[in-house]
C-alpha cells in the first residue's frame, strides 16, 4: 500500500497542475482536446483590413483577464480555444496567436499583434496611394515580405491550436478552408501560414489576388470575405464535421449538431454608421460599369453589397441558431456599427486614424453588449445592460474553468494508467 501510495505521489510530481508546471518547470501545458472538457471553445475574427486592431484590441483584454485569473503572464490566447477562425486580417490574427516558437509557445501575444498593425499599417497600405480602375490599389510585395519574416517557414500543421482560415480560389469558383481538420484528407491545404496570410487577405480591387503552390497543387487565391467576412459558422460547420467522423474527440456533443456545447466568441471590425447613398432610384440608370465602380461615391457598389450581405447573413445564421437554443450566453458576439466613415475604411493606415480605431475599440468594450435581431437585421441592446468587458470576463471565467477541468482530467488518467 505504501509503495502505490509513494508512486501515486511521484506521478503527481510528474503531472503538476498548470500553476504549479509554470512555476517549477516554466512550461504551459497545450490545452487538452474536448474529450477531457464539457465545451468546445471557439474564437472567430472578422476581416476587415486595418480595422483588424479593433478585435486586437480586445483580444488584448481577453488575455489579461486570463493571467489575471491564471496568476501567469505567461498564459496566451492559444491555451484556451480548441479552434482559431479567421477571415482576412483576422486570418492573419489567428497565424499570430498559434505560430510557435522554439519552445512551442505562440511567438507573439496580443499586444504584439496589436502593436503590429500600428508599425507595419502604413507599409502594407502606404497612405495616399490614389485609386486606379485597371489594377489593384496596391501591391502586396510588403505583405508577403513581413509575413514571411513573422512566420518564417510556419505551416498550418505547426499551429498551436486549430485553426480554420478562409480563401476562395478564383480559378476554381470555389472556397479554400485553410482547417486543421482537413488536413488528413486534403494534405495540400498544409500550405506554410505566410501564403495562407496572403491568401486570405488579398481583397479585390485592393490588393492582387495570390497564386503560390504547395504539395503539386496551385492555389489561384482571393479574400476569404468573398465566401465569409464572419467566419464563425465555417468554425461551427468544421467541428461539426469533425464530430462526424471523430466522435470520440466530442463525447460531450450528444450528435455532430449539438450546438449547446459549444462557447463560441466572435469579433467584428465594426462597421460604419452611415452606410451610403445608394437606392433604387440612384441606381435605376445603373449598368455594369457603375455596379463595378461609382464615380460618386468612390465605391465599388457591387463589393459592398456583396460583402455586406455576407457579413449579414453570416451573423443572421449565428444568432439564430443560438437564440433557437436558449442558448444566447454561450455565443458572445462583440461588434458595433457606429465607426465614422474614416475609420470604416479597410485602408486608411494614417496614424491618427489607427489612434482612433484603437479608441474605438476600447470604448466599445464599455459599451453595453449588443445582440443580432433575426427579424430586423439589426444590433440591439441586450436588456439586462450588461457591457462587453462584463461579458469579456464571463467569457474568460468560462475558458479558465474549462482548461482547468481538462487538464485535472488528463492529469488523473495519465496518474491512474501508472499506479
């Protein structure tokens, strides 16, 4: 009795708790697949250009709830979410938080991320680069110079956590899914994470579209908004599929469709308060060079549309799916339409104005939390009041709890198969 006891103890020494592995040994364990959890945790970015350093911005604070209620700096967005999901800049995002480093830690936290739009902003998109109808606005040199730099020689297998970044392959007329979850069946999506950040970000008419090969296949690449600005159903979507054919990996899910188990967090770009001057009777001259391209307001009226109705729909879907299921806490949605039109747009790199956008951001987190009307199209209020930065907490309580619970799990079954 005594020996199993004294191993018992030895093993317990071996599989510390995470508090105690950070300060004796100076590691932080990788989260722990569902199966050791009760929730799938899912984080998803929007696109949207600059704008990205509104969600930075807040991840920023999500993280330092986190090692405030960890007790450890050294905690990062990775360790708590079983699926990253990004479209265009926040594809971008995503590399950022999962990349590793030489000690299988992410090489950049969310400061970093968010410092990285102030420093390399007026790079990607030099300002007053005037708009030109025969090309795109700019070239996307920079981009894939920094990328390469970050990520080096990163590929989508390296990845801390999974992730799920979106792309449509022009050539195709069809999505690419940059999944972890694909992986097994579709080898060549293990692309490095510079070409997918490329691929993912470049938006028509602002950047050129991107062909790289990888594994013998080429990739004829646009922005990952074409198909889904608001990435979070293709997360939801790519787990479900996974639960399919892994059901082992999600025993918590009662079926593939079991969405009361999911905590999904989605972050939005913001959008701008006064859309645009477009209506029937604008438009009722309207041929396909105007739907391309208006002279009066400097757009492209079928791009917004497109993308507008994307984002829509997107969060349309989400919402309803949620509310549907009494189960609207599980899926916090932080996005806002009020940005000024300065700051709605995905280019403008000036200094002030990504000041502005990082004001923005943390007052929306004071900002009472909003929810998608399903019958209006419309944000609205929840009615109990509650800000974003309560919820963010909430949030953060419920990630921690999980982590925690899986990695007790893990510990005791490694500790029963040695005793």
């Amino acid at each position: 009795m005594a020996a199993r006891l004294l191993l018992g103890v030895l093993c317990l020494l071996l599989y510390l708790p995470p508090n105690l592995v950070s300060v004796a040994g100076n590691k932080i364990p990788k989260l722990p697949p569902p199966s050791h959890g009760k929730i799938v945790t899912i984080l998803s970015i929007d696109g949207g250009g600059l704008r990205g350093l509104i969600p930075a911005v807040i991840l920023r604070r999500l993280e330092a709830h986190l090692q405030e209620i960890g007790k450890n700096e050294e905690l990062r967005i990775a360790d708590f979410f079983d699926v990253i999901a990004g479209t265009s800049t926040g594809g971008l995002i995503a590399e950022m938080l999962t990349a590793p480093d030489s000690n299988q830690r992410p090489l950049f936290d969310a400061s970093q991320i968010v410092q990285f739009y102030k420093d390399e902003a007026a790079n990607i998109f030099p300002p007053l680069t005037p708009p030109n109808l025969l090309k795109p606005k700019y070239s996307n040199a920079y981009l894939r110079y920094v990328t390469q730099k970050m990520l080096n020689q990163t590929r989508l297998n390296d990845t801390l956590t999974n992730v799920v970044i979106t792309a449509f392959d022009m050539k195709q007329l069809s999505p690419t899914l940059f999944s972890n979850y694909k992986l097994d069946e579709v080898p060549q999506l293990n692309a490095l994470l510079s070409d997918i950040a490329v691929a993912t970000s470049a938006a028509p008419t602002y950047l050129p579209p991107y062909l790289f090969e990888n594994a013998g296949q080429q990739f004829h690449m646009i922005d990952g908004g074409v198909i889904a600005i608001n990435p979070g159903v293709v997360a939801l979507s790519e787990v479900t599929i996974k639960k399919r054919k892994n059901p082992e990996m999600f025993p918590m899910m009662k079926n593939p469709n079991d969405y009361t188990k999911f905590l999904l967090l989605s972050l939005g770009c913001g959008e701008a308060a006064v859309k645009n001057e477009y209506s029937a009777e604008f438009a009722e001259s309207w041929g396909a060079m105007k739907y391309i391209f208006n002279l009066k307001t400097s757009a492209s009226p079928l791009i917004d549309f497109m993308f507008d109705g994307n984002m829509d729909m997107s969060e349309y879907h989400l919402a309803s799916l949620f509310q549907g299921l009494n189960e609207e806490d599980n899926y916090l949605r932080i996005q806002d339409h009020s940005l000024t039109q300065e700051m709605a747009q995905m280019d403008n790199s000036k200094l002030e104005n990504l000041l502005n956008l990082e004001n923005f951001a943390e007052n929306l987190l004071r900002n009472v939390t909003k929810r998608w009307n399903v019958n209006t199209f419309r944000l609205e209020e929840v009615p109990n009041k509650v800000t974003n930065e309560v919820n963010l907490k909430r949030v953060a309580k419920i990630l921690y709890e999980e982590r925690k619970r899986r990695l007790h799990k893990m510990t005791n079954r490694k500790i029963q198969s040695r005793v």
